[in-house]
C-alpha cells in the first residue's frame, strides 16, 4: 500500500492492461544533455527521444538510422563522409539536414564533458553539402564507426538549443527519436509518440519511465504489477537472482543485452604504498573472482580478466593472472610484509550500489582466509557521486568502480582508463589515467594506445595485447567481472529486446495482442559475451 501511494503520488498510477508502459529503474537523471549525460538511465532515455547517426546491431553489423548509408572514408582514413536521410524532423519541427548536425558536434566538441568519446580525433566538421556530413579527421580512427553510434553525439535541434550552444540544458530534450519528451522531473519522465517519426512508429501508446531509489521498492512494484518492465541496474543481488529464478519457472520475461559493463579496482599508483607494483600485483591475484561471482551475484555476473569486453575486438585476451594466494604471499614478503608486519589499506566502495559492499567482503573475506598475516582490507562505504567528484584528487588508495563504454569498441574502454597526456616515469600526470583515480602509465603505453586505433584485423589485436598487457603488469586496475543489462517484463507484454550496445528498445514495447499471460520463461538476447 505504502509503495502504490508512493508512485500515486508521483503521478504514476499502477497500469490498466492497455494502457501505456511503465518502466521502473533506480537512479535519478539529473541531466537529459547529451554533452553530459553520463548515466546509464540518460543514456537509455536519450535513445528513445533521439537518432544517432548509425545504430549497432546485435550481429554487430553497422545499421544507418539517421544517416543514409555507410560512411565512406577517402585521404587515407583522414576524411569521413556521411550521407544523411532527408525526411527527418526534429520534434519542432525543425529539419535534420547537415547544419543541425554540424551545429550538434561541434556543440559537443566544444561543451562536452565526456573528452574521451571524441578525444583528438575530429579537427573539423564540415557540411559539404545540404545532407552529407564531413569529418576532418587529425588521424585515421579504427573506432570511428563504432563512435558514430554514441549516444552522446545524437544530434539535437538547432532552434530549440540556439540559447544553450555554450551551456547544458538539463531538463528538455528536442531530438529527432520516435518519442518526444512531455514531462520532466529526475524521478519521472512521461513520452509520448511522435507523430512525424521518420522510421517505424513505436508499438505502444506512450511511456512512462520512473527511477526509485530503493531496491526493495522496485522489486515490490514489478511482482505487484504496479510496474510493466523493470532493468537491472541497482537491483539487490538477491532480488536479481530471484527474478532469474521467476522467469527460468515461466512467470516473468527476462530478456538479456550484451555484457557492456565492466566492474573492477583502481589503486592509486602514485603514492604510498601502492607506488610499489608488486603490491599492487599482490592484490591482483590475492582476489578469487569466480568466488566473488558465486557469493555476490549466483553467478550472473561472470569473472572478468581484461578490461575488455570479450565481445569486442580484442577483447577476448586474459592477460590478468588468476587467484594465486602464494605468488600474493611471496610478492608481499619481498616487500617487507607477512613477517611481523601487516599490510594494511582502506578499500572505498559506492555505498549505494548494493553490489559493491558484498564485493568488499567477500574479498575482505578471502583476504583474511588466505593472507591474514600479511594484508589487511579496511572497508570504506561513500556515496558514489562524492566518489566521482573526488576520484581525479588522488582521493582513494583502492576504490571499486563500474565502467560501461560509450560506443562498442576497445577504444571506449582503453583509452578512458590508460590516456595519459603528460607522463614522469611510471606516473602520469595529465590525462584520463588521472581523472580515472590510477595516476598510472608506462613508456610506450601511449603510443601503443594510439597506434591500435589506427590498425584492422590481426594487426590491431596484436596492438591491443600489448596494451592489454602493458596494463596487466602494471596492475593499477584489476578487472573483476562482466555484467549484462537485464530486463524483466510482465507476461502481458511481448519480451524485450537489447540493441548491440546494451541499450533497451523502448520503441519496440509492447502488450500481447491476445491479452494473454501465459506461462513460459523467456530469455530473450542472451549472450555469452
């Protein structure tokens, strides 16, 4: 009762069965700006209010959607022309042509807070004519198809944001999508059907999308039919295998996205103690992941030894070791521990993702099992936005923290954690490496960074395992596990589906046309990447 007067007074009444489609999820969205938007909810909700040039699919063949046709690259990889559809229109009206596009990146360009999706690599925007785009690029990009299905670079309406080009604007969205936005607020947003939609109208009348902050809530609001569908992220770990298990017996639609989204641990490399690397490869391997799995999430959640993807180019490598308590033991003793003298150090996790603090003990757990002598894990629990604020001070010895790329390519995930600009020995100084909380580098890491983004085939796994293994050794990350979007629907509505970046595909929602609830489980888009 407490929890429908809650969404009641929310404005979000517990479905009738042809009613539009509420789709619950945790996390507020302070910002719909795509020149900010960060979260995994903005993301989502952007892609339904808006296009990208070209869309990933589950074969991970490139799709056009507000472009026309493929990208064609010319000057050796140092040119990008992008034809674009002619029938598209903002949702005021105004017409997509080359101009709203140029005037979207190069917005982005010069706003954007999210450096790493572009980097360096775009020196000019340029309309070539009414409807092609081109793209000066400062050199050749292996990762520029997968870029240009960012969400970030979703073009928006040049007249709606003509007094927003140097600043955000946070609570509108005028895109180009199949739905437009009509209510805003950070714990709802109510969308409705474009009428004008250039490609297939949704399959629904209308969504809408609620965030609550409590797990118990959103669990409660999926199994008392308060809420149509509900997505994964901050859901308890228990309540996740419980919806497995629900579904795998024929009551719920589960549906799984590719596995996006990385877990692991930053130590903080350019100060006591773990300016030491053999400390720092002491943790590496003093940390049993597929125990981790098991214990914190039944095994949905798989062990993780790159920081890669295995479903992306190259990103099928392992070059993290394996648990090995007594290589952590012998590392640890030839740095003066184990003997009398006891390693101790503070592990940070988000407090407010529930999947962090049983991160933490169990390795607090392991750790105390294995090496009681010699390591000790102080646990830290701080919210995770103060952590975000804090992490480029060099705030945190270890802390625990998720990556999702941008686009669907190494470079998204590399190039975030390792880029360093401005590098003394072993430690950076000027770069994402900083901003990531590592502070960490190698000689030739850089440039083995760039030069993969350059290459095709064989050639650039060859460079992405150097730098794979540059990042092993150095052991200032230490990956944990994989995990895919999830999506549980009710059985009144058809089962969802993933795009091939991870992304839920609100337009295709939609009830059963008989009505029914039928019994059989759903799995719909699993995947073993």
């Amino acid at each position: 009762m407490a929890l429908a007067l809650a969404i009641t007074q929310m404005g979000c009444q517990a479905p009738p069965p042809t009613s539009r489609i509420t789709v619950a999820s945790a996390g507020r969205i302070s910002s719909l700006d795509p020149a900010q938007a960060s979260t995994l909810g903005a993301t989502q909700l952007i892609s339904a209010l808006g296009d990208p040039l070209y869309r990933l699919k589950r074969d991970r063949s490139l799709e056009p959607r507000l472009a026309a046709s493929a990208p064609v690259l010319s000057d050796g990889g140092r040119t990008v022309t992008v034809p674009l559809r002619t029938d598209v229109r903002f949702h005021d009206g105004t017409p997509f042509d080359a101009a709203a596009m140029a005037f979207s990146l190069r917005r982005f360009l010069e706003i954007g807070t999210l450096s790493y999706v572009v980097g360096d690599r775009i020196a000019a925007v340029e309309e070539a004519d009414s409807h092609t785009l081109r793209l000066r690029l400062s050199r050749p990009s292996t990762s520029l198809q997968g870029l240009l299905t960012s969400i970030n670079l979703t073009p928006i309406s040049p007249t709606a944001y003509s007094n927003h080009q140097d600043r955000f604007l946070h609570n509108r969205f005028v895109g180009t999508g199949p739905y437009k936005l009509t209510r805003f607020s950070e714990h709802q947003q109510r969308l409705e059907p474009f009428a004008q939609y250039w490609g297939e109208a949704p399959r629904n009348n209308g969504l809408d999308l609620i965030t609550l902050s409590n797990s118990t809530a959103l669990y409660g609001a999926l199994r008392s039919g308060e809420v149509d569908l509900l997505l994964s992220a901050s859901i308890d770990e228990d309540q996740r295998h419980t919806l497995h298990e629900r579904a795998s017996a024929g009551e719920l639609h589960e549906s799984v996205g590719p596995a996006m989204e990385i877990g692991y641990i930053t130590l903080l490399s350019n100060r006591e103690p773990f300016q030491d690397p053999n400390l720092r490869r002491a943790l590496a391997v003093s940390l049993n992941r597929s125990e981790i799995s098991e214990r914190v999430s039944y095994g949905l959640r798989r062990p993780l030894r790159a920081l890669v993807p295995p479903s992306l180019a190259g990103g099928a490598m392992a070059p993290w070791p394996e648990h090995n308590p007594e290589k952590a033991r012998e590392l640890l003793q030839a740095a003066g521990y184990c003997n009398g003298s006891t390693l101790r150090f503070p592990l940070t996790f988000r407090s407010n993702v529930p999947a962090d603090k049983l991160l933490a003990l169990t390795w607090q757990a392991q750790v105390q099992r294995d090496l009681s002598d010699c390591l000790v894990l102080d646990l830290d629990g701080v919210e995770s936005t103060t952590i975000y604020r804090q992490l480029g001070e060099g705030a945190f010895k270890a802390v625990m923290l998720d990556w999702r790329g941008s686009y669907p390519d190494p470079e998204a995930y590399l190039t975030p954690l390792l880029s360093c600009t401005s590098v003394e020995g072993n430690i950076c100084m000027e770069g994402e490496a900083v901003i990531s909380g590592s502070f960490w580098s190698a000689p030739g890491l850089q440039t083995a960074l760039l030069k993969s983004d350059t290459l095709t085939g064989d050639a650039r796994r060859t460079a992405l395992d150097r730098v794979d293994h540059l990042a092993a050794d150095g052991a200032a990350y230490i990956p944990v596990w994989l995990d895919s979007p999830r999506a549980w629907a009710q059985l009144n509505l058809n089962p969802p589906r993933f795009d091939g970046s991870g992304q839920l595909m609100l337009a295709e929602l939609e009830r059963r046309q008989d009505g029914a609830s039928k019994k059989g489980a759903t799995n719909t888009g699993a995947t073993n990447n």
